[in-house]
C-alpha cells in the first residue's frame, strides 16, 4: 500500500486535509451548506532544509501542525458562533500587534499548551513515580512504574474527554477522515458508499503519534539516567524533542509500511484510536470528501498505482487465479439477479417481507441516471414517504434502507413505481435511503447509479417524528 501523503484533523462540523503545504477546511454550516476553504500553510519558510532532515523534521512537524489545527479550529466555529462585538481587550490587542493579534494569541495558545502537555506528561508522571523511592530501590522499576504513570494519564484524559457530547461529534468527523484516506490508499473509488466500508482506524493518526510518544520516553529514560533530582527533570524536557522526532518517523514509516513487525507495533496505537474515532455518518463522510477532493488528486492517485492495487489483491486472494474468469458483466449479472429477485412485485404497504441486504457494489449501465428525491414526507405517523423523478427507460426501481444502528443497507426491489413507503418505521429513529433504477433485459437486471445522498434540496437522511 502507498502511502497518498494527505493528513488532517476533525475542526468543528467539519474536517481539515493537507497535502502538502495546500490545506483545505470542509464546514456543514448550521443551513447544512458544506463550505470549503483553500488556502496555503507554511510556518518555517526559513528553515526549509530543517524540516526536511529526519528526526529533526518531526519537531517542526509537531509545532505546525498544532497552529494550523489551532487555526482551522477556530474557523469552523466562527460559523457556530453567536455575533458578538470584539471585547476592548481584543480590540487593544488586534492594534497594538497592528492587525496580528489574533495570530499572537494562537502562538500563545500553542506554547501554553506545549508547556502544560510537558508538565502533565513528562514532568508530573516523574515526581509521582519518586514518592514510591522508599520502596522501589531499583531505578529501572522506577523508571517503568513512571512510563505506566505517563501512559494511564493519557488514557485517562482520552477517556474522560470522549463523555463530552459535543467532542463524540468531532471524534464521529476523526473517523470520516480516517476512512476517506483509507477509502484512497486501499484502491477504492472515492464516494460515500466505499468511504462507509473502510476502516476508521489509520497508522497514521495523531492518537498513534502521542502513543507512541509515551512508549519511546519509556525507552529512553530506561538507559538515559543520570544522579542528580533536578538534572532528571532538566533531561525530561530537553528530551522532548528528540522523543518527538524519533516518535514520528516511526508513524512515517508506519504509514508507508507493509512488513509485519511494524503493523504489529502500529497495533496499539490504532486500538487506542477506537475511543478517539466514531462511526461517522453518510453526511458527515460528504464533508470529508470535499475536503479530500479540493487538495487530492484521487482519481490519479489510483490510476498511478493501479498495478500496485491490484498485485496486493492478487497477493490477498491468491485463490482467485485458480479460478476460470466469467466473461465481463455475466458474474454483476448473476450476484445482481440473485439479490434482486428476492423480493418479488414489493410494496411496503402491501407486506412485511424480510429484505435482501444491499446495495450491492457494481454499476452496470451509466447510461441510467441516479434517481434524485423530489419528496421526502414523514408527516404520516409510523410511515416515511419518498418519491423520486422518473428515469427514462427504467423498467423499475430498487430502494436500499438502513437506520442509524445498522451497518449494512436493506433491499427493497422490483418497485414499479417512482415512490416507496416504508411502513416498517421506529419512534426517534433516522435512516437512510438510497434508489437506483433498473432495466429487464430477458430474466436479466441491469442497474445504474445510486441516487446521491441529497438531491434537489431533499435528503436521504431522515429522522422520524414519532
């Protein structure tokens, strides 16, 4: 697997990605709008060859990407803000700093925080670990008693912060990035449906980074000791950098790596990533998308390592070669047919037949359009109604439906008409929904596209009023 080179972060509502020096933010606005905002990020302009030396590079690398998280933070909850005047202070400060206020305050912001993370992180684990000196006599027991210390604390705040309501919605966005950038790097088109499939988990990720953080100041304070109390305490700071840099090239490495040493040691980070990242949901992997797509190229990602895709599918499935291959579009064909037949002549009104799991993943015929939603009524109590435009030479429709607690879509099929009902509907509850048509060719079915999730105003997402 290449590794595509984009990062980012969850900003509030919305998503940043990097590529580079170009980064983009992604925002759902309160009117549900998705904005997007492009620009170039580039703090150390002066210490260019810095930057790119290994070890020396993760530093730098640290510090930028805390002011432009800080940065992008800010502006995603300028939209969530209420309009208030800028208090005298502001206003003082904004014309002292002669219209660079507001970038001092951030870099204050960013080294009272560095300055806080080495006190909490590094220096407060030590003076806990010395108070059990009276019964540990041996430093290399102290020096692990203090990596334990340093690593519960950290998954203590991760823990702690994860309760915070309005923190599950951007750990619910943390996970629309991950999977967007593992939709990319595992070969796969770049659209809703894919994105929903990928894993949320990445090697990576930031939470791997501080993880491995704590693991490397373990090693290091192990075999660096030196007698003096406050020549201890002096050496956790100074070595922060060094741990830093040495810390991110193993995620470096780990993001363009295979071998099975370093996926078992990426293992950890990407399970503590489980209390950091939430299942996002269809609209909020949107807003990741178009942060994707306006610094990334993908689709000549993909087109430039589509050999290298296809040998790591081959190298998966090595059975496969066994195997004679059907002539193209016979096995869509049979795995469509299959699918679709199991509910004959449906109407939700009509009966409560179990349906066939959906949708299924190949589009046949692009001729026939994606239906787009003209409606989408729940005003009938127990009852959501949609209707659609018609598709022109559709010998019918097929509606795929899945509620929030399920992974996977439903399928409803062989619907006649551009309308569906579904009667099967709970209290509180939100679904979604997705249609595409299809032609009757013989006792054959073929398929066009999904209908997108929002379409002439109306979306596939739906809450439920009773």
């Amino acid at each position: 697997m290449k590794s595509s080179g984009i990062g980012g972060q969850a900003v509030m509502e919305g998503i940043m990605m990097k590529n580079g020096d170009t980064y983009a933010v992604a925002v759902r606005k309160p009117d549900k709008e998705i904005v997007v905002k492009k620009d170039v990020h580039k703090t150390f302009k002066k210490c260019e060859k810095l930057t790119k030396l290994p070890f020396i590079r993760g530093v730098f690398n640290f510090i930028d990407s805390l002011l432009l998280g800080m940065s992008t933070l800010t502006y995603s909850a300028e939209f969530y803000e209420e309009d208030e005047e800028p208090s005298k202070l502001d206003k003082a400060l904004e014309k002292f700093m002669g219209g660079f206020g507001e970038k001092f305050i951030m870099g204050m912001t960013v080294a009272v925080s560095i300055i806080l993370a080495v006190g909490i992180f590094m220096i407060f684990p030590y003076f806990l670990a010395e108070l059990f000196q009276t019964i540990i006599v041996s430093d290399i027991l102290l020096a692990l008693l203090e990596g334990v210390i340093r690593v519960a604390i950290l998954l203590g705040y991760i823990f702690l912060i994860s309760k915070i309501e309005d923190i599950q919605r951007v750990f619910m966005y943390h996970g629309a990035e991950h999977k967007c950038i593992n939709c990319i790097e595992h070969g796969l088109e770049l659209n809703v449906e894919n994105v929903m499939k990928s894993s949320k988990e990445h090697k990576r990720c930031g939470t791997s980074f501080l993880l491995v953080v704590m693991v490397v100041s373990i090693i290091f304070f192990l075999f660096i000791r030196v007698d003096s109390a406050w020549l201890r305490v002096v050496l956790r700071i100074l070595l922060v950098p060094v741990i830093a840099g040495v810390s991110y090239e193993f995620i470096r490495l780990a993001g363009r790596s295979d071998n099975k040493i370093v996926l078992a040691l990426s293992k950890p980070g990407m399970l503590l990533q489980r209390l950091t990242t939430s299942e996002p949901d269809e609209s909020m992997v949107e807003v990741a998308i178009k942060a994707v797509e306006a610094v990334f190229d993908w689709e000549a990602y993909l087109e430039e390592n589509k050999e290298g895709f296809v040998a790591e599918k081959a190298e998966k499935e090595p059975e496969a070669e066994m195997v004679s291959s059907p002539k193209v579009g016979e096995k869509a064909e049979a795995t469509q047919q299959e699918e679709a037949d199991v509910v004959p002549e449906y109407s939700a009104r009509e009966t409560k037949t179990e349906p066939k799991k959906g949708p299924a993943d190949i589009v046949e015929d692009n001729t026939l359009p994606a239906p787009r939603l003209t409606e989408v009524n729940d005003s009938e109590k127990g009852v959501i109604h949609l209707q659609w435009e018609k598709v022109k030479k559709a010998s019918g429709y097929v509606v795929y439906r899945k509620n929030a607690e399920e992974d996977i879509y439903k399928m409803y099929s062989d619907i006649k008409k551009n309308t569906f009902d579904d009667v099967e509907v709970e209290p509180d509850m939100i679904y979604y929904y997705r249609v595409r048509a299809f032609v009757q060719k013989g006792d054959k079915k073929v398929y066009g596209q999904l209908s997108p999730i929002e379409s002439n105003g109306y979306s596939s997402r739906v809450k439920s009023k009773y």
